[in-house]
C-alpha cells in the first residue's frame, strides 16, 4: 500500500475529477506512484480548496461528483498507480448555514437538535453566536441592523441577512396571538443572535478552526460523529478505492493519539496513514501513534537548509537591525506574535481556558486577554454589507425538522461567573510558551514543563497559577483543562508563529516556512545527514515535500533567495538603494517585499498586491485583518505599480536576478534530487516538476499548464538533454522536469536501490560544496551546494566522490553518462548538471 512517490493534485471547480483521470498518463509516464487528492467531500460554494467540508457524506458535486471520483480512481488503477486521500476530521464548513444539514439542524432546534452533540458548543453561555452582522459590537447598532437589514422568506422559514440564510424554529415565527411577528421578534426568539463580526474573539460559544468562525470544531471523539464524518470514506477505503489517507490538522482534536487509533482500526493495519502534523526541530511523533509518518514539513526543512549559507549569517542580521532601527530577537518576535493571537483573535479561547482553572473564579466580568489593550475582533467585512464574501445561498436541501424533542428556544445569557484575570493572563502566558506546538499527555509532559518554566519567567507573579493548571493537567491529563490548554496551543503557534511572526522577522525569507525555524540559519550537512539516517530507522514510510498548498513559498522561491546568503555583500547595498527610492510604510514590510519581488520574479502587479496585501494584514504591525488602516492598505497596493512602473529599478531588479538565477536553479535541482532520492516517500506538489515561483496561497493554486509539461518530458523521452549554465540555458525550466522524471521512474522501478542510508562524503579543496548519500551500496546521490562559492573558489579542481564498495562501474540515470572510476572527479560527474543520480552497473 505504501506508493514509491505521490503527486499532490488541489481539485476544485476549475480542476475536476475528470480533469484529474486526463492527467494520469502523463503523471504515469513522469514516474508517479500514487494520485494524492485534496479533500473531495462536499465544501462550500466556491472553494478551492476543500476545507470547508459542508456534506460529509457526498463527493463534492463541483469537483465531479461520484462518477468523477470513480473515473480517476479507474484511471489510477489502469495504470498501476495508488490513491491517497487528504480527510478533514476537525470542522465543517458554517459560512452558508443552509448547505450544511448537520449546523442547519442545530441552528433550528437547538439543544434538541440530533447533531447538537456533533458540534463543540458551550450551551449554557446561551444562544450559540453568529458574527456576521456588518454592525459594531454594540447592542443598540447591532438591534438597528438587525431591524432595518434581516427579513423573513416568504414562508416565513428562515431569517435573511443578505445572502445568508438562518432557519427559524418551529412555532416561533408567529406572536403568541397568531399574528405574524417582524423579524427582530422572530429572530430574538431563536437558539442563535446575530452579532456584529467583531465580537467573535471574546464572546464565540463555540469551538472553531484556529480564529475562523466560518469553520466549525466537530466532537470527533465521539464514536457516533466518527462514524457520521468518515462513513464515506471509509466506504471507498473498503471498496480497495483509497489506499491511504492523510489526517488534515490532528492537532485541533481532543484526543489525536485516540482518533488515530480508531482510524487505523477501521482502515486496517495494511493502509498508509499520515498526519499533517508539524513537529519542532528535532521533536518526534508520539510513539504510541499507529501512523506512518507525517505530510513531510520536517524534511522540507532539512532538503532546503542544506543550500543556506551559514557565514551569511553576520551581514544579513546586521541589514536587518540598520533597516529597523533595532536588534530582533526571532524568540521575542514569536512571543510578542503570539501573545497578540491570545490577546485578540482567540480570546473566547482564552476565557473558556481560564474558566476552568479551579480556585480562581470570580463574580462580574472581567476582560480576560484584553489587559494590554488590544481590540478584540476577528476578520473584518469585507466590500458590500455582510463580513466577508459569501458563498450564497446552498441547492443543498433542507433537512427538514428534527425528530428531537424540541425544547423552547434557549433563553439569553444567565447570569455568568468569569474567571479571575489573573487565571486569563497565565493560561495566556502558558499557551505562548510551548516550544512545540502541544502536548498529548501523558506523552509530551516535557513540552508543558518547559511551557510552565517560559511562562513563569515572563511572568513571576503568576507563579502559583501556572503551577495550578499544570497540576490540574497532570492529575488528569484527559481533564477538560488538560484538554483545552492542548488543543489551543497548537492554534496559538500557528497563527502566532507562522501567520504573523513569519511575516515580521525578515532577515532572511527562505526559511519562514512551516515546520521551519527562522532562528536557526540554514542546516548543515552533518545536520542533514543525521536527520536523514533518523528516518529511515524511525519513519521510513513518512512522506516528504517541498512544496504544499500552505507554504509560504514555493521551493523554487526559497531556492533562489538562499542565494542571497552566499552573497549578502551584493544583497545589502542593492536593498537599500531600493527600499530608499520606493519605502513601503512599514521597514519591515520593506525587508518582506523587496526578497518576494526578487525570489519570484518575474512576478506581475497583480500577484504582487495580493501577496503584500496578505502579509502586511498577517503582520498586523501597521494594518490588519482586524483594524484595517485604510492609508497603509492603499499605499501597499499601489507599491507594485510603482516599482514596476520604475524602468531604471526594473532594470536593475532584472539584472540581480539574473545574477542568482543560475545559482538558484542550482539549489532547485539540488532540493529535487535529495527529497526524491532521500528517505521518506516523496511528494510532489502539482506543477513543481517545472521552475515554479509562487508565493503563499491563493497564488500557488493558480493554474498549471499541463500540455506544457507533456511536451517537454516527450522532448527528454526523446533523448533531450535541456541545457543547464552559461549560455545554454533552457528557459522552460525542462532541466528540473528530467531530473524529477528520471529520479521518481528510478524510485518506482527499482525500489530496492532505495534502502538503508549513509553519507558519501567528497574529498579536496571544494568538499564542502558537495552533498551526497548512498542508498544501499548501489545508488548514490550528489548534489552541488553554495554554488556561489563553488565558483567563486574556482571549481571543483581535484575534488574527488569516492564511492561504495570501491566499485568502479556507474551511470547516472539524469544524463546516461557512465562514471568509470571508483573516486570520480566531481568536475566530470557533474559536468553537465549540477546534480547526479549514479547507479552501480550490475
């Protein structure tokens, strides 16, 4: 079951299930092992990217419905390949109530609803709270939309906001007289309030995917909401149609260890399974995990820190402290991020965390996470009257009235006992404090006692509190404390660490990427090889990427910034010539834009104001989702236009670029051939197999041209070798194409050459610019790194590749070239790339 390689396919409207089934040949004829799929259950209206599950019961309609899946999985089979399916068991998608039956049903009935369990509701806090009213958090704006905005339909069945659609219960949407009510009356008489959007963070009833209230947390600990969220799945694993599945997001559930156990059990012990879990440097998975391994964001990290230059270290962190005006800290950056998550978008988090704190609850209201003074808000309305874009309204239909017991609607909020502040402030402290993103205890007691020993040394005099909830947690670890701190730290590092402080501690972009550590610069060899010898003694049959639909960058983008490590003394002055003549109104932002610009260009207007739209709302330093500032935002979109619209910096741009161009190709190449070749089964994210330069989603989910790359492996089938250096360079990028073909063709055809593991290492003057590992003693793999240097040093000149055994007889597999020595000399072996696959003769 376990494939020799995957390709990750992103399905959507604009890429079908049938579209799919057209690709298998050519992922057949590239070398791929197995289809993997993004989510394909039924989403929300729009979505493109299936996360938002509404329907978990339905392949998704505008992805090609049953017999488009069926059609793909067909295809796949004809030609030998595998399927592995991505499965969001944390939340459903609530944006469009009427699309998903299951938040319908609650919605109507309440408490009686029979998905009232299904959902993370705290119930008595009072009617569940809906945050799309384009209204301030005050009762009297909120009591005027509602009044003037909010209709009844014709039947008088559901309440209107807009595009949105609610449902009234049974028997509420006449007067007590049986004359008809307005729709403020209707509406107040609901088990839900329409609220402003921005009262979300504070005052959400109900558990969420991280701060997006749109997506709904599922109890899936419970056997019956297993059951109701995988039936269909399990459906097609059964009919030998899914060969493995890949578990979206683990660390949002209850109990991961329990789920993942019950998942293998109703699977079996024969499917490949994976979790999209992100593990610190260094961190392992749970051993009492019955899982393969991971999505691969450990390995992204060890494959692209190989080609970081360390020595770069010194001038780019200087860079960084002139442009700022002071020294970062990236510990004291993360921090600083996550507290603002706490102390903003998840401060209904907090609270409900808090309140469970024993001994420490007090009367009245205190503002639990506001202390500091920041709004509590979530993600603004976007254009036109409601928050946000909306998918419209569902063709789903209703599910009708639950068969429950249908109590009157619930009333509104009692009287509440908030917590005492200082029981907010430390569950605050604490969850920014994890040096990973959570514990499973009783597995992982180390990471909450080295939470506790940050959080008390930030804050001293909360002492006795933190000591409070680790006791609590550790006498019982499956607690309603112990459980909540776990699921949100998680949700804290995420939003904390990769959603904000990625985009404000910019010295050097490359490596802000998930499962990353901008602290640490770059991986070093004998780094890269202990943790490759790690996994294949501890997790041979993980996955490995380096490119998803959640990183930052693509691989190809990192590839070529890291550049800017070897040539910080070219790097630092062209910067500052530029940011001078086109500042942004942030000098972080400055440090941000001007190394995307430089890592994707080429890169139209239009991508780029989107992208630095996102990042300058996801640094929340100047702007935010949150609390927009109109004038930042508008002098962030008309940044692009402006530089672009410089001849003399575009000119200069293009010349930079052109300089680490080479070199970055280099390291792509490099990357490419050290996953493949390396432990683990590699993933390719669709398109990658080319050049690819994109940025953080949605721009790498734009189209890929498939016929392209059709074209180009039949030229390499036909014995082209594309050029690579000087003059003679190939400017489709067909280069990364034959050496992703040749390796995952090698991997599928002859998996036995791809066992055990051990570093090969080089001998002369330029040693250090080489990487290379043998698997068995018949396959080796090297790599150029710091190409720069390597040029710079004069070549490779005597540095020789001794190989194993002493054998004498190879070929590389990229080029065909036979290699007749048992020490090659590096400046034959990679004349011609600067890459080599070399397999023993016999």
């Amino acid at each position: 079951m376990i494939p020799s390689s995957t390709y990750r396919i992103q399905f959507s409207a604009e890429m079908t299930l049938q579209q799919g089934a057209e690709l298998v040949p050519y992922l057949d004829a590239l070398g791929v092992g197995a289809v993997y799929a993004s989510p394909l259950l039924t989403s929300g209206k729009g979505s493109n990217h299936g996360y938002d599950v509404v329907d978990p019961t339905r392949t998704s309609g505008a992805r090609g419905g049953e017999a488009g899946r069926r059609a793909l999985v067909a295809m796949a089979r004809e030609h030998g390949m595998g399927f592995l399916l991505d499965i969001v068991p944390n939340h459903v998608g609530v944006a469009d109530a009427r699309a998903n039956p299951w938040w319908w049903d609650v919605l109507a009935h309440g408490r009686g609803s029979r998905y009232a369990s299904y959902f993370d509701i705290e119930w008595a806090a009072g009617p569940i709270l809906l945050p799309v009213l384009g209204a301030e958090p005050d009762p009297a704006d909120e009591e005027k939309v509602i009044s003037s905005e909010v209709t009844l339909s014709d039947d008088r069945t559901e309440l209107r906001y807009y595009e949105r659609s609610f449902p009234v219960a049974p028997g509420t949407a006449d007067g007590a007289d049986g004359s008809a009510a307005g729709p403020a009356e209707v509406h107040a008489r609901q088990h839900y309030r329409l609220t402003s959007w921005r009262r979300g963070p504070a005052e959400l009833t109900y558990r969420r995917f991280f701060n997006v209230s749109a997506l709904a947390a599922v109890r899936v600990e419970d056997p019956e909401v297993f059951a109701a969220m995988h039936g269909e799945v399990l459906r097609w694993v059964a009919a030998g149609e899914v060969d493995g599945l890949r578990v979206d997001h683990p660390d949002g559930l209850s109990d991961p260890g329990g789920y993942v156990r019950r998942l293998r059990a109703a699977i079996g012990p024969d499917r490949w399974l994976l979790v999209e879990k992100i593990l610190g440097v260094g961190e392992q998975l749970p051993v009492s995990w019955p899982v393969d391994g991971t999505s691969g964001y450990e390995a992204l990290r060890d494959v692209c820190g190989v080609f970081v230059d360390a020595d770069g270290t010194g001038l780019l962190t200087q860079l960084t402290a002139e442009h700022l005006g002071r020294r970062e800290n990236a510990r004291a950056v993360e921090h600083a991020a996550r507290r603002d998550v706490t102390d903003t978008i998840l401060v209904a988090e907090v609270r409900r965390i808090a309140a469970l704190v024993p001994g420490l609850q007090q009367g009245g209201h205190a503002a639990i996470g506001l202390e500091q003074g920041h709004p509590a808000a979530i993600p603004g309305p976007g254009p036109g009257p409601g928050p946000g874009p909306s998918p419209g309204p569902s063709p789903s239909p209703d599910p009708g009235p639950s068969p429950s017991p249908d109590p009157s609607p619930d009333p509104g909020p009692g009287p509440s006992t908030d917590p005492d502040p200082r029981a907010g402030e430390a569950v605050a402290e604490l969850l920014c404090s994890f040096p990973v993103y959570r514990s499973y205890l009783p597995e992982g007691r180390s990471a909450l006692d080295t939470a506790v020993s940050v959080a008390r040394a930030h804050r001293p005099d909360l002492t006795d509190v933190l000591a409070t909830i680790r006791d609590t947690m550790l006498a019982d670890p499956s607690g309603a404390l112990a459980t909540r701190v776990q699921q949100t730290s998680g949700m804290v590092m995420a939003k904390g660490v990769e959603d904000t402080a990625f985009y404000r501690y910019n010295r050097l972009v490359a490596l802000n990427e998930v499962g990353s550590d901008p602290d640490r610069f770059g991986v070093s060899p004998a780094e890269f090889h202990d943790r490759n010898a790690g996994r294949v003694a501890s997790w041979p049959r993980t996955m490995t990427t380096l490119s998803t639909h959640d990183t930052k960058r693509s691989e190809d983008v990192r590839a070529r910034l890291a550049v800017l490590a070897e040539i910080p003394d070219e790097w630092v002055p062209r910067f500052r010539r530029w940011a001078a003549a086109h500042p942004l109104p942030d000098r972080s932002l400055d440090l941000l834009a001007w190394q995307n610009l430089v890592g994707a260009w080429p890169i139209s207007a239009e991508r780029l104001v989107a992208y630095l739209g996102k990042a300058s709302w996801e640094a929340t330093l100047v702007t935010s989702h949150i609390d927009p500032n109109a004038e930042v935002d508008a002098a962030v979109a008309a940044w692009p236009e402006q530089v672009l619209g410089d001849a003399g910096t575009v000119a200069e741009v293009a010349e930079f670029v052109a300089r680490i161009d080479g070199p970055g190709r280099s390291n792509s190449l490099g990357q490419k051939l050290l996953q493949i070749a390396g432990p683990g089964v590699p993933d390719v994210y669709q398109g990658t197999e080319l050049y690819e330069y994109s940025l953080v989603d949605p721009d790498n989910r734009r189209p890929v041209d498939w016929e392209l790359r059709r074209r180009l492996l039949a030229r390499i089938d036909g014995g082209w070798l594309p050029g690579f250096g000087g003059t003679d360079v190939d400017p489709e990028g067909a280069t990364k194409l034959l050496v992703t073909a040749h390796a995952l063709r090698l991997r599928r055809q002859r998996p036995e050459l791809f066992a055990g593991y051990r570093p090969v290492p080089s001998e002369g003057q330029a040693a250090e610019h080489a990487i290379a590992f043998a698997r068995s003693t018949q396959l080796v793999a090297v790599a150029t790194r710091l190409p720069v240097g390597l040029a710079a040093g004069g070549g490779w000149a005597d540095t020789v590749l001794p190989l194993p055994d002493g054998a004498a007889s190879w070929t590389d597999v990229l080029t065909g070239t036979p290699v007749e020595s048992s020490a090659p000399r590096l400046a034959q072996v990679l004349a011609r790339y600067p890459v080599a696959l070399l397999v023993r003769a016999g």
